[in-house]
C-alpha cells in the first residue's frame, strides 16, 4: 500500500513504533510504501487539494 506524505520528521515508518507494539509496528512498516511530496512543494497546489478534499466530504461535489 502507498502512503503518500509531507516531509514532516513525524512522517516516517519510526512514528509507528512509537505509537504501536513492536509487532505490530513492524507489519505495519512492512505494509506501507511511503511516498513523500518534494520539499519545494507548490503551497497553490496544497491548497487546491485541500479545497477539493473539502469541497468532497462537506458538500458532496465531486465524482460519482
């Protein structure tokens, strides 16, 4: 599975063994592909997924 993620050093595979038992944490490190945006990430484009997300989930508009 891909997990798609900002930069932020809380984003990693480690935060799961801080949050979960070490078993646990390990499936899911080895469940997960992480994929990280660039760091010069554009904020426009940030903002405009933000806006379709919500757009989405408050009021209904979207595909399907």
């Amino acid at each position: 599975m891909i997990l798609v993620s900002d930069n932020i050093n809380t984003n990693s595979k480690a935060a799961f063994y801080e949050a979960f038992s070490p078993v646990t944490a390990y499936w899911l490190s080895q469940k997960f592909d992480m994929h990280y945006t660039p760091k010069h990430g554009s904020w426009l484009n940030i903002a405009e997924t933000e806006l379709s997300s919500l757009s989405i989930q408050c009021l209904g508009i979207g595909i399907g």
